[in-house]
C-alpha cells in the first residue's frame, strides 16, 4: 500500500479575525442545567467551544466556517453566522 505524508489541511487558510463576535450561546442556563456532556466541545474540529468554571466559553476566534454546530446541539443553543464581509477564513490558493 502507498504511504501518503502526513499534512494538515489547515495550513491552507488563515482567519482574518473580526472583532464583532459571530458565534454566541443563547442560554448558558441550557448548557449548565440541560447538556451533562457538553457535545459540542466535542464536534467542533476546530475547538472553539470549551467549558470552563461551570461555564460554555466560546473562542469564535478559532472558527473555520465549518457549519457542524449549527446542526450539532440537540438543544439548538448555538447562535452562529458568517463573519461579517471581508472577516473570517481566507483560503490560501
Ligand atoms: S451542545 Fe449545545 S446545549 Fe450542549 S453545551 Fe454545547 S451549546 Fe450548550
Ligand atoms: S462552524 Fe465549525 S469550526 Fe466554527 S464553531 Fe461551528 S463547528 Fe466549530
């Protein structure tokens, strides 16, 4: 079998980051009280979501436009966006 090097796809976009958040939770109580496994910490590839001091944080900054947690939550708690024009992923190619 053909051995193929290891690379990482991602080195082909940079984000140009956006001060205007474009990713927010709409109940944290949800996450806290609805969520014991806090799944999306989980299918973000890029971990964006991380839960911290009894708390969802969320690092849009970090965000590849992948569009999982829009469908992921069962509780539909992610308020997510594009990033306004000219922010977010710039692809390299
Ligand atoms: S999967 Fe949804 S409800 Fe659960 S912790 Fe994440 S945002 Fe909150
Ligand atoms: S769009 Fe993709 S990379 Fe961005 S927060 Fe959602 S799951 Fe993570």
């Amino acid at each position: 079998m053909e051995k193929y090097a290891a690379y990482d796809p991602l080195d082909n976009l940079l984000i140009d980051v956006d001060d205007k958040p474009h990713i927010y939770i709409i109940k944290q109580t949800t996450c806290g009280n609805k969520c014991p496994d806090h799944s999306c910490t989980n299918f973000c590839p890029s971990r964006v979501f991380s839960w911290e001091g009894g708390k969802l944080a969320v690092d849009y900054t970090r965000c590849v436009e992948c569009g999982a947690c829009q469908y992921s939550c069962i509780h539909k708690n992610i308020h997510w966006e594009y990033p306004r024009g000219g922010f977010g992923v710039v692809y390299l190619y």
